[in-house]
C-alpha cells in the first residue's frame, strides 16, 4: 500500500509530497475541488490546515484523499516528478 509520507504547503491550492515508494512531486487540486466535503478547501487559509494522517493528507472536516489518487495526480500533473509507473495499482 502506498503512502503519503511528507506534504508541504506550496501555495494556490499545491502540496508537494512525498510517498513511501520514494516518489515525490507536485499535487495541483486547483480546479479539483467541488462538492460539500471539498469545496471548503477552495479557500487558501482552510486548504493549508492540511495534516498527515498515517497514510495521506486530511483536513479539520473531514476532507482526504486515497494516496493512490495523490500518486496519479502528481503522476499526470506535475513534469518534474520523479514518478515511476507503479505495477497492479
């Protein structure tokens, strides 16, 4: 199982992180995030009172990702990454 093992606040609704199999990038969720349980993150001051959990990052309301959705982000999102392909995820 993949995990979330560092995140830094960047700014404009980006996290930098780190994951377990030593993978790091760049996670953008501008633009990501709707509905009632997202949508409070929206707002820069509420989006970075982010913590990690033992295994990804949450917010005070609740809000998270899986890890692995965090992986693909960066995986799609973020050229600098140093992702490689994960096999049967």
């Amino acid at each position: 199982m993949i995990r979330v093992t560092d995140a830094e606040y960047l700014g404009d609704l980006r996290v930098r992180l780190e994951f377990s199999d030593g993978a790091s990038g760049i996670a953008d969720l501008r633009g990501r995030l709707s509905g009632p349980t997202f949508r409070p993150l929206n707002e820069p001051e509420f989006f970075r009172q982010f913590e990690l959990s033992d295994h990804t990052i949450h917010w005070p309301n609740g809000a998270d990702f899986a890890p692995e959705h965090l992986w693909d982000l960066v995986a799609q999102t973020d050229p600098t990454n140093n992702i490689v392909q994960r096999s049967g995820g």
